[in-house]
C-alpha cells in the first residue's frame, strides 16, 4: 500500500471539520485528567485516546479555534460595573411593562447581582472588538 500524499491544496479540498491551528481536549471522566492538543495538519482525531493518568478512556471535546472571540475580565471600579449594568439594563428593558416606572428599581436589582457576582470572583465576558 502507498501512503496517499496530499498538498495544503488538496487537504482543504477535503473539508475537515478539524484544522490546523485548532486545538482539542481530551477529558478522562474517571480521573478527570486533560490534555490539550494542537492539531499541527488539518485532518481527523480519535473520539478516545487511552488515558495517561488512569489507563482509562479519555474522550475527544469539540474542536476550537485557538482566536478567542470573546474573553472574561474583572471590572476595575465600579464605574466601569455601572457601565455593564446599563448595557445589561438596554438588554432586557424591552421584556418589561412600565418600564418608565420601574427602570430604577430594576437597574438597582442588576447592580446588587452584578456586585455580588463580582465579591465572589465573578468574572464578566466582551467581545474583541
Ligand atoms: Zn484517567
């Protein structure tokens, strides 16, 4: 048999799902060890992989783009919480009724979440712009 030789041309041809640059990780449910892997050329994976730390079974997760589209940050003053709350706040208003009468009740609801979230290590999530 003859290994079957492709170009980078002839490899997108093929349309893997799974490309180069991407990477996936394999989760062990027993022992609940990861591994990450890159995928150095486009092509298929196993969906399991015998585990390294209990000989068990680790299974393949989706594989992702390694380009973060949005990304978690800690809000430096509350201020900068505010701000989050107001988007928050043009997000839902359009749900409620009398909206002109409770908005300040209801920005006041999401400011007490929001700072509670944040005292407990909450992170908040953006996009990249
Ligand atoms: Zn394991």
């Amino acid at each position: 048999m003859k290994l079957e030789m492709l170009s980078k041309e002839e490899v997108e041809e093929r349309k893997y799902e799974e490309k180069a640059g991407m990477i996936n990780i394999y989760a062990c449910p027993a022992c609940r060890k990861i591994v990450v892997y890159v995928y150095a050329d486009s092509g298929t994976t196993p969906i399991s992989i015998t585990c390294d730390g209990c000989g068990g079974e680790s299974f393949s997760q989706i594989a992702v783009t390694r380009q973060p589209s949005r990304y978690w940050y800690r809000p430096k003053s509350l201020k900068e919480l505010e701000a989050i709350v107001d988007e928050a706040f043009e997000a839902v208003k359009d749900d409620y009724e009398n909206i002109e009468e409770k908005g300040a009740e209801i920005k006041a609801i999401i400011l007490h979440n929001f700072i509670e979230h944040f005292n407990s290590g909450g992170l908040f999530s953006k996009g990249i712009a």
